[in-house]
C-alpha cells in the first residue's frame, strides 16, 4: 500500500483521484508546521505541496521513505531540490492547471494599473469625485513586452490583441514561428525594454532570473513605463522597483508575488498609482481543481508504473 500526504488544504478532487487506487491511502491535511512534517513523512511514499508548505533540507532529510514530491502548481522556489536530488527524490510540478487563471489576473492588472482602478476605488469609498485627476492609459496602439513567452506568457499574448496591442517578446528557447501563433513578436531584451509601454514577466525564480529588471535595464526603458508582475517575487529587483517609481521612470507597478510573502510594510506601497493583489493568480476554483488533480495524476501514476512527467528537480 502506497500511501500520500496532501498538505495545504488540496480540493477534494485531489483526493478523489488517489481513492481510485486500491493501492494508495491519501491523507489530507492542512498546513503543517516543520515539526508536524518531519513526524508524519517517515510514514509516507510522497507529498503533494502548495506555496506555503516550505520543504527545506531538514524537512527533506528527515524523508526516509519519501521518493515523490508532488508541487500543486508551477513554482518550486518551498522546496530544496538540491536536497532532493540527494536523498533519491524527485520533484514534479503540473504547470498546467492555473494556467488560464493567472493569465487572466495579469490582465485584470494591466488593466488595473494603466487605468488606476485602485485608486478610483479607493476615491469612491472616501465620498471624494475628483475625475481629472485619474487619467489613465488606453492599451489600444500601444506595445506589450512579455519576458517569457510560456504557458502564461503565451496565453497573456493571445488575450491582449483583443485591445489591438501589439506583443514583442523575449524567450530563449521559444522559436519566431511559435511566437508567431500567439501574436507575439520576438525581440531582443534591448529593444523590449526601450519599446514597450507595459512589461510582463512570466518566467520561474532561478539564479538566472533573480533580479533580471535591476536598475540598469529599467534606466532602459521608456520613460512612463508600466511593470506588472503575477510570476513570482524576486525577478523584478523590488528595491529598483522602488527607485524607479520615485524617480517617474516608472508609472506604475501592478504585483501579484514578492520576494517576502508576506511582504510586509515594504516601500513599495507607498505609491498610490500601482495595484497590489497578495499572490492570487492562481486563487481560482477551477485553477486550484485543476493543479490538484494535473499532480495526483502525476504522482499516482508514478507510484504505481514508475514513469515520471514534469520533473523539475531531485532525482531522474
């Protein structure tokens, strides 16, 4: 009997799948702090996470029988790989499942930053009507720079034609003719950062894309620029970000993720003409139905046949 623990509140469809298999007990719990992971996992053949579940290297060591560990959505940045790797586990994601919902809340931001929903709101509320004072942006004619043409980034490209913007993107491993069949343009970093009038990012939190937009590639930019990030907190330097914003470069961040969730009394929020949302791209019905069951698939499958999809990390 394989047995699997699902932590941070997983939907009951998640379970569902495993209760299919006669072979595997699925346990689901909530958030467990470190101490009540490491004495339940020597119990266990894997673990499905969410974002808050944190699987450090003790958490992991302490998994004698663990060989699976399963991440409900796309970001791995809670769970040691390295540690993984050398304790024979391996770590698989399911990017697929909120796809469609975090395309949809960066474009409810674009939306919300360039035209100061926030703010407007926030007006209302107080019994104040000063209209000329909340002029926006309209998105027709202007250009859109995805740092990251993936999943999101591609489906992010196909609803923003909608609002007749045209799309340049940078991604190193996607073609010009995949581009292509999501409307986007590929360019070079130089010329989306002096071009664009909104900038996206949608890659994942690597050594590689730590701090990517810094103070030299937002000195780059046009002046009036609007950055909007929904991928994950530390691509963008926060505190360039900050710099950027007091300076005017920067009209406007609109944020999803942070390096420090949560973030706290961070200077960022001092600037009325940006939107902030506490990491809710994926905070769907259907996208947390959808990365629950696209990973006890996964794992079930793994269990019983061995065979492995989307591994980012630990053994191979």
């Amino acid at each position: 009997m394989f047995r699997v623990l699902l932590t941070d509140h997983i939907t009951r469809e998640a379970v569902d799948v495993f209760d299919a298999y006669d072979s595997i007990e699925a346990v689901a719990v909530g958030t467990l702090t470190a101490e009540e992971l490491v004495s339940l996992l020597g119990d266990f053949d894997a673990i499905i996470v969410r974002s808050p579940t944190k699987l450090t290297r003790a958490i992991i060591e302490s998994c004698t029988r663990v060989k699976y560990i399963g991440r409900a959505g796309v970001g791995v940045d809670n769970i040691d790989l390295s540690a993984a790797d050398e304790h024979g586990i391996t770590v698989m994601n399911a990017p697929g499942g909120n796809t469609i919902s975090t395309a949809e809340h960066t474009v409810g931001m674009i939306l919300g930053v360039t035209r100061r929903i926030a703010e407007a709101d926030r007006m209302v509320r107080q019994n104040r009507w000063d209209r000329k004072t909340l002029r926006g942006v309209e998105l027709h004619g202007k250009t859109l720079g995805v740092v990251g043409l993936g999943r999101v980034g591609r489906e992010v490209a196909r609803r923003m034609h909608a609002f007749s913007t045209e799309v340049i993107a940078v991604d190193p491993v996607v073609t010009a003719e995949t581009a292509e069949d999501y409307g986007a343009r590929l360019v070079g970093l130089d010329e989306l950062l002096q071009t664009s009038h909104v900038i996206t990012a949608h890659v994942p939190l690597t050594a590689e894309t730590k701090g990517m937009i810094g103070d030299s590639e937002i000195a780059r930019m046009r002046d009036g620029v609007f950055l909007v990030n929904c991928a994950r907190g530390g691509v963008y330097d926060e505190e360039a970000v900050v710099r950027g914003l007091e300076s005017g470069k920067i009209a406007g961040v609109a944020i999803d993720v942070y390096v420090d969730e949560p973030p706290g009394a961070h200077p960022l929020f001092s600037h009325d003409r940006s939107v902030f949302t506490p990491h809710i791209g994926a905070a769907t019905a259907e996208a947390q139905i959808g990365v629950g069951v696209e990973i006890a698939q996964k794992i079930a499958k793994a269990l019983i046949t061995g065979e492995v999809r989307d591994v980012v990390g630990g053994a191979t």
